[in-house]
C-alpha cells in the first residue's frame, strides 16, 4: 500500500522526499539527489501495461486506480511522491483507501509557492504564475519530454489542491513547509508518524543524518556540482532556488500580494497564514 507524499508543485516536497530517502534507503552514504528511491505518481512506467496513450489526458485519468492496483500487487509498503491532487470525477478517483495506506500531505504559503512556480516554469510575471495558481483544470506535464515523471498530472488550482488532500481521513498527517525551515520538531512529527503506520523505527543519528542529508545547503551543492535531473529544463534554472531566503516580503508587490491573499483567503486563515 502506497503512503502519500503529496503537495502543490513548490511546496517541499522533494526536500521531505530525500529526508524520507536518507532515513530509509541510505545508511551512511550521502543521499545522492540524482539517485532518490522514492519514485513521482504518475509516472509513465506505471502506465505502460494499461494505456496505449500516454499523452491521453482521460486515459491516464481514468486508469490512476488500475495502476496503483498493479503497484500494490506486493501488498508493500512503499512511498511515492505527487503532485496530483487527490480528484475525483463521476467515473475515478486519482486514489482510494484500498490503495492508500497513509498521506504526508506538504503545504506552503502561496505567497511564497508563486516566486518559486515564477522560476521553475520561466513565467513572464507573477500575475501569469497567479493565473497558473488559480486555474482549476490546471495539468501539468507533457508528452514532449523524455522523463519518465513528464506525464499528463492534474493538479488543479493551489487551493483546490489543498482541500482535495486535507478530506483524506486514512493517517494522514499535514506537514507547513515553513515550520519544517524552523521547526526541527516538524521533522519528529515525520518520523513519529512512520514509526506508528510502518514498521520502521528511527534512531537520533540516524534522523540527524537524514537532516545534514536534506539541508538546503548540501542540496544546492549537489545542483551545481553535477545537475539534477528534475530541474526545469527550459533555461537552465536551478531547482533549489532561493530555499529559506524565499521570502514573499521581499519579492511581492503590494498588489499581487493582496490578490494572493483574497482569492486564498479561506486556506490561509484556515492555515494560519493570515
């Protein structure tokens, strides 16, 4: 059964995926950003034996279950990161509890989310990345690329995403990115949380290993010494961009920042962002 890492685009998740990563699958060895173990859903391998169009939109919509049936055939435990957000439709659903053993569901301020998308998706303004962040039929994806992740991924507008994945009532455990750059308890939340719902237990240096592992520091490192193959590709942007210098007070004008804060104003009060 799969537990969930799942968030907006821009919103922490690689970071407590290669926190995940060093706790489960490195021992002392460094991670290594371009060998991370916990795979993205979807992913055009999960697909291959079930559609004949990986570029078909309903197609991968309509299948989400079957390949997850397939990935469950083992009746494991196992951890796959997405972006999707958790939809339904009058004939699937993107999940379902049979599938689903957990969620670590990965939040952001979108005031901060936006100066992010702004770079990874090379858009011309913040008010054409807020466009991105408000539409609702929003995929994102292509047929075009070579990745295996590059594949048709609904995740609809930041806050449909947000309440899609909060209803989720099977362990589920709701992660602030902002409290993981200050907070080191937020890391234990993460660590309590798979010791009670997997059979892993954690030691203290095991999970400072795994911190030293995810820091923004030794991320961007790793960037800048040999690549990493989830950066955008488009003009050569890096993927750990500002980390915890990302601060929308020092990027936003005040109009953007007050159209964020209206048309998100029920999450983020609801998040404590406002």
């Amino acid at each position: 059964m799969i537990i969930w890492l799942a968030s907006y685009p821009k919103s922490g998740n690689t970071w407590v995926r290669i926190f995940l990563n060093s706790l489960l699958f490195s021992n002392k060895e460094e991670v290594d950003i371009n060998n991370i173990k916990i795979e993205q859903f979807p992913n055009k391998k999960h697909f291959r034996n079930i559609s004949t169009d990986l570029s078909n939109i309903k197609d991968i919509l309509e299948n989400s279950i079957n390949a997850q049936n397939f990935i469950n055939i083992d009746k494991k435990i196992k951890f796959l990161k997405t972006h999707s957000a958790n939809w339904k439709t009058d004939n699937s659903n993107f999940t379902d509890k049979i599938n689903t053993h957990g969620v670590i569901h990965i939040v952001r301020d979108p005031r901060n989310v936006i100066t992010s998308l702004k770079n990874h998706y090379s858009k011309n303004s913040y008010g054409e990345t807020l466009e991105f962040m408000k539409d609702e039929k929003k995929f994102i994806g292509s047929k075009k690329m070579e990745t295996e992740f590059d594949i048709p991924t609904l995740i609809s507008s930041w806050s449909n995403h947000y309440n899609s994945w909060k209803k989720f009532d099977k362990n589920y455990l709701l992660i602030k990115y902002e409290d993981l750059l200050y907070k080191k308890n937020e890391f234990f939340k993460i660590t309590t949380f798979l010791e009670k719902n997997t059979k892993n237990k954690f030691t203290n240096d095991q999970i400072d290993k795994a911190l030293n592992d995810c820091s923004f520091k030794n991320l961007k490192q790793q960037e800048m010494e040999k690549g990493f193959i989830e950066a955008p590709k488009s003009k050569n942007q890096n993927f750990f961009y500002l980390g915890p210098e990302n601060n929308w007070k020092k990027f936003l004008d005040s109009e953007t920042t007050k159209e964020i804060e209206s048309y998100f104003e029920i999450e983020m009060k609801e998040l404590n962002y406002l």
